[in-house]
C-alpha cells in the first residue's frame, strides 16, 4: 500500500515539508489508543535470536534509524513502534541554527536517491535532551557535531559541550565528521585532527562512571589509505566502533534531472561503495572492532550483504523513505531465514 498509494501521493510535494508533515502525521496518530499497539503487530518481528551483543549494548534486533531523520529526538518513540531495534538522533550541535538556505533536499527518483545539503539544522542539544529525558525504553545513539560558525581550531569544544550534554540521556555516541553540508568538516577526518578530537572525547568518556560507546561516522569518499588511517585511529584511541557510511559528493551513473545539486547523496547509488568500505574496514583490521553499516539498503538483499561484509548492525534513513516501513519487517524477517 505505501509503495502504490502513499508514497506517490507524498512525492507530489517538496520532500522536506513531507517529511515534516510526515513527523507530525506520526505524532498524532500514535496518540490514538490502540494505533502504537497495531503498528508493532504489523512492523515490529520479536525473536530473541536477532539479539545483538555489542560494544556493550543489548539491541533487541539490528535494524536501526540512521542519524538525520529524527535530528531533535521529537519522533523517536513514535519511529521505534515500525519495529526498529534502535534510532540515532541528531546530528546535534551545542546551539541551535537554521541549517542551510531552502531548498536543500531533493529526491532523485530514477536513482531511488535523495540529495540533501541541510546543514545540521537542528534546535541544538539542550532542547533534544529535555525530550530524551521521557525516554523508555528505546536504545537511543546520539550523533553529534560542531554548529558551522565554530572553526575547525575550536571543533573539540563543541563536541565535548554535546557529549556532556547529551551523556546522561543516551546509549552510545556517533562522532559525525563527515557530513559534506558543514563547510571543512570533512578536514577533520584527517588523521592528526581526528586522533586529537577522538582521544579528547575519550578522556571526557573515561572520567564518568560508565563510560559510553564512542562511534565515528565516515565518508564513502575516502581513499584506502585514508580507511587503513581510520582503522589505526580506532585502535590508538579505543573508540567502540564505525559507521560507515554517511552520504558521498559522488555522482556517478546518476540519470535524474537533479543530479547536480550540491549536498551529500543518498539512497541506491550508495549502496554499493558503502559495503565496499565496511568489507575493507572489516578484513583490513581483522574484525577488530564493530560496523554499522548505512548506505543504500532498499531490500533484505542489501542488508544481508552488508552484514555478510562485516557489519554488525545497519541503519536504514532513504530505503525507509523509498520502500516504507515494511522494509525493517523484511529484513529481520530474512536474518531469521538466514539463521534457521
């Protein structure tokens, strides 16, 4: 139905009001008795066999809502009754801001892709903790990073303000230096800036007194040897983990008419680099630390590779969008197959 009905409907208008008119439409609905109650029977597969162990937290399966689609945490609880077995939100900066000048989301439909140059419009942590502090029950990643007028210099400041911020309130972190709409963030995936800014979280980590994961989310766009650069940061500082990957300037074999706006691409075209870069990261360092995989899963099919390759968990943000709720149904629904 969403595929034939709603999704049509929805693409007639500009994607970023849908998805605003999306999260209010969720909201509402869901205060409607009975309706969380359905959507779980009809999304939500419960097995204990698609339990995932890792870095330290139990998922209770390992679909997840990538970073981007719920930026302040207003929809989280609503989105974790499709059968989610964890949302990350953010990505968050210390101080609110607009994000970039509109329009800046745009679908590429040939490609079963989305554009976007937001921005990390957010309205900053403070706000998004009020919200996760009536969490229960949802096993939350906090995606963080620097508001845009902080330089480069000080970007260390800003994720130590969200970390603090944020620490009490959620279950892991996500490091985001790889969003291409914030200018020269991607500098700081360099290996010198981003040791220094990973050790530094890590010393704010340690001091509490149980330490949360630390992920670090990266471009599809880096070269091997910038991948084999990741993989020593990762043991030099400990961080728990990587996400790979955020969106890619790439384009590629792109056929829509919009292909040439700026932002970071999403979707399909994504979907094969973004295993090619979890099965580099995970032979490369001898599955020495744990993947969750995010790029251009559309199917069960995509999934699957992408676990086969070596994720331990992924993450769906425009396959949710293209395919609707059924695909997170789906795809346990094949880890179940597959284990049987």
């Amino acid at each position: 139905m969403y595929k034939l009905l709603i999704r049509p409907l929805l693409f007639c208008f500009d994607p970023e009001e849908v998805h605003y008119f999306s999260f209010s439409f969720i909201r509402f609905i869901s205060k409607i008795p009975l309706v969380p109650a359905l959507l779980k029977s009809l999304y939500e597969v419960r097995d204990p066999r698609l339990e995932r162990q890792v870095f330290g937290l139990t998922f209770k399966n390992p679909v997840g809502l990538a970073a981007g689609f719920d930026k302040d945490a207003k929809c989280y609880k609503e989105l974790s009754n499709f059968g989610f077995g964890f949302i990350e939100i953010g990505t968050l900066t210390p101080k609110p801001q607009d994000g970039n000048p509109k329009k800046r989301l745009f679908r590429l439909k040939e490609d079963s892709g989305i554009i976007n140059r937001m921005g990390f419009n957010n309205g900053g942590v403070d706000a998004a903790v009020l919200r996760l502090q009536q969490n229960k029950g949802v096993l939350i990643g906090g995606n963080i990073g620097k508001n845009k007028v902080t330089d480069n210099d000080d970007a260390t400041s800003d994720y130590l303000l969200c970390f603090d911020a944020l620490f009490a309130v959620v279950d892991y972190f996500v490091v985001n230096v790889s969003s291409p709409n914030t200018p020269n963030l991607r500098a700081l995936q360099d290996k010198e800036p981003l040791t220094n800014l990973l050790r530094d979280l890590q010393n704010e980590n340690y001091k509490k007194q149980n330490p949360k994961p630390i992920l670090l989310k990266i471009a599809p766009d880096l070269t091997d040897e910038q991948l084999v650069d990741i993989i020593d940061i990762v043991a030099e500082t400990k961080i728990a983990g990587v996400i790979a990957t955020n969106t890619t300037i790439s384009r590629a074999n792109l056929q829509s008419e919009n292909r040439t706006e700026t932002g970071g691409l999403s979707g399909k075209p994504l979907t094969k680099r973004s295993t090619e870069v979890i099965r580099f990261l995970s032979e490369k360092s001898n599955n020495a630390f744990p993947i969750i995989g995010v790029g251009g899963i559309h199917s069960a099919e995509d999934a699957i590779e992408k676990l086969e390759a070596g994720a331990s968990l992924i993450q769906l943000y425009t396959g949710f969008i293209y395919e609707g709720p059924k695909l997170v149904k789906e795809i346990n629904t094949a880890i179940l197959k597959k284990s049987s």
